[in-house]
C-alpha cells in the first residue's frame, strides 16, 4: 500500500514541482508513462491483491487524474497521447503477469 501510495503522492506532488518540468523528452517521455503505469498496476494487482480489470482501472483513473493536474500546472501539459501510454504500459504489464503465471503453473 505504501508503494502505491507513494507513486500517487510522487505524481501529483513530485510532478508539480519545477524540476519535472521537461524531465523526458519524446519519445521517451512514452516509455516513462507506460513504466510508471505498468509498475503501478502491478502493484495494485499483485501488492495489493486487487483483479487485474480494477488494476488497469486504477491505473487509468490515475492517469487521468494526473493528466488533468497538469493542465494547471506551469510548463506542463495534458495529453491523450500521455493517457494512452500510461493504459498501455499498465494493460501490458498485466498481460506480462498473467503470461508468466500461466507458464509457471504448467
């Protein structure tokens, strides 16, 4: 609970801050959104025991929240295109965990 809780406060106090201003570049800035998002659905999923569907729920709700926070922050913008990166990276990552249980069951 405490790694979700500090990627939430992370994103949305880390993120406001000046520094995070510029902090990836595209098309990293992508990858960056698909590995935070994939690194918290994993934790929503198997930290915190949640059904992978509420996972990537939680993930693209935090998502969107994070893209609406940066409409009001300076030197920042929302984007679609950050929101998809960050379903994907959560859908993708999920999909990893459910592939590597089934193979480890076998």
């Amino acid at each position: 609970m405490l790694a979700a809780l500090g990627i939430v406060l992370g994103l949305l106090i880390g993120g406001a801050q000046p520094v995070a201003v510029g902090l990836f570049t595209a098309p990293w800035d992508k990858l960056a959104h698909a590995s935070l998002f994939g690194g918290f659905a994993a934790i929503l999923h198997l930290g915190l025991g949640l059904r992978p569907h509420w996972a990537l729920l939680g993930a693209a709700l935090l998502g969107a929240v994070d893209e609406i926070h940066q409409i009001w922050l300076p030197g920042r913008s929302a984007g679609l295109d950050d929101l998809a990166a960050d379903i994907l990276g959560a859908a993708l990552v999920l999909a990893l965990v459910r592939s590597w249980r089934l193979l480890s069951h076998r």
